[in-house]
C-alpha cells in the first residue's frame, strides 16, 4: 500500500500543477490563499448550522432553514478546499505523505469530520423544524466543532513535523 502512495505522491509532484506550486514565486502563496477562502466559507457555514443548533445566531431562523440557506455556499467551499489542498499537496507531496501531522488529518480527523458534517446536515432538516433543537443536535453539533478544531489542530502542526 505504501508503495502506491509513494507512486501517487510522485506522480502529483510531476504533474504540472505540482510543478507550479512548488517553483513559482507567486503559485503557493496563491494556492494557499485560495485554499484559506475556502476553509473560511466550508467552516463558517459549519459553524454557523452548529452554533444555531447549539441555540446562538439568529432566532428568527430554525436550524433547518439555516443548513437550507447555507447548504451551496457549503459545499461550494468544500469544493474550493479540496482543490487548494490538492494544489498544495501535488507541490510537495513525497514530504506530507511522511509527515504525521498530515497523515492524522488525512488519515483519520478529515473523513471522521467529513462524514459527521454529513450527517449532521441532513439530520439538522428534521432536528431543526423548531427555533429550540434537542439535546441529541445539540451533542451532535458540538462533536462536529470538536471535530473540525482536530482537523485544525493537525494541519497547524503540519509544519512543525
């Protein structure tokens, strides 16, 4: 297996994109932006269903029409991460694919928190009909915080490892 992540790696760092981000002057600070825009929009809008199930934000909308109303602009800054972190990562990837940081977020807090938000989302739709969530979307919606601040936590140490 880890033979074909090798291959992968090398293989994103011969691609012209990886070749980009990692000699331009300009082409990683960019990418890197990019990506940044994206986290605030995928996690803003996390955050925003989260806390209005936790009961903070606007009482005048229910948590339902809160992941309705926010359920494009999520998905499109998932969209906008995913290809800022594949840029990134294409740059110097033989070097994240060793990194233990990078390996616990990839590897473990990204599709446990990635999967939480799904369901969270959906289940926000019938948890949601009312201004006051229950309990059950209260715990569920602190989980998914805990969960992205994890992802968080890992990628800041990215460069320390």
């Amino acid at each position: 297996m880890h033979d074909i992540v090798v291959a992968f790696a090398k293989w994103c760092e011969a691609t012209p994109w990886g070749v980009m981000t990692r000699e331009s002057i300009w082409a990683y600070p960019v990418v890197q932006l990019t990506h940044f825009t994206g986290l605030s929009l995928w996690l803003g809008t996390n955050f925003a269903l989260d806390l209005r199930l936790l009961g903070v934000g606007n009482r005048k909308a229910t948590p339902a029409q809160v992941a309705q109303d926010l359920f494009i602009w999520n998905w499109i800054g998932f969209a906008i991460v995913l290809t800022g972190g594949f840029m990134l990562f294409s740059g110097i990837a033989t070097a994240f694919i060793e990194n233990i940081a990078f390996q616990w977020k990839l590897g473990m807090f990204v599709p446990l928190a990635l999967l939480w938000h799904i369901f969270v989302q959906r289940k926000a739709r019938v948890w949601g009909q009312t201004l006051e969530a229950p309990g059950i979307a209260k715990l569920a919606a602190l989980t998914e915080i805990l969960l992205w601040l994890s992802v968080i936590t890992a990628a800041v140490e990215i460069p320390n490892h």
